[in-house]
C-alpha cells in the first residue's frame, strides 16, 4: 500500500512540473537560437562582410553604368560625336584599311 502512494505522489509532482518544464526548454531553444543560429548574434559578422562585399559589386556596377551613359551619349543621333560613331561602324563592319593600325585600349 505504501509503494502506490509514493508512486502517485511523484507522478502527481512530474505531471505539475511538466508544463514549466517543457516552457523552460522552449524558451531555452529560442534564446539558443536568437544566439547561435542563421540569424543569431553570431551570424552579424557575415553579415557585415557580405555587405562590404555587395557594396564592392554595386560600386564597380555603378562605374560601369556610367560608362555606358557615356557611350550612349556620345551616340546620340542629334548630335553624336564623329570619332566615336566611326569607331563603331569600323568595330561592326570590321573595316581597317592597309595604312591603318589598330591600337587595342584594353
């Protein structure tokens, strides 16, 4: 008689504990994770070198957009500039006459 007793006090006091126990464990995985997972603290440093990266890609992006509005202002048709139209009718058609040489910029 003495065994059943004990045996349904303690199962009484783990059915009591269950639910703050396993709020417990619930909040110790968020908290786990708000530190340690893709998101986490940890992750802030890739982030910031991803940034830097991104920002390296975008400049050199924005250089050569630049480049072309250049060239594409130069090619206007009310008022393009002659050297560059006939550079790039020679380009196309790929005319160079004997007496020409051909100096390559890149």
């Amino acid at each position: 008689m003495r065994g059943t007793k004990k045996s349904s006090n303690l199962r009484r006091t783990l059915g009591r504990a269950a639910l703050p126990a396993l709020a417990v464990m619930l909040v110790g995985f968020f908290g786990a994770y708000a530190v340690f997972g893709a998101n986490g603290l940890f992750a802030y440093g890739d982030y910031q070198r991803q940034l830097a990266r991104r920002e390296r890609v975008y400049a050199a992006l924005d250089q050569r957009r630049a480049v072309l509005r250049n060239r594409v202002a130069l090619l206007d048709p009310d008022h393009a500039n002659p050297d560059m139209v006939d550079e790039m009718t020679r380009k196309q058609l790929n005319v160079v006459r004997p007496d020409e040489m051909v100096v390559p910029l890149r």
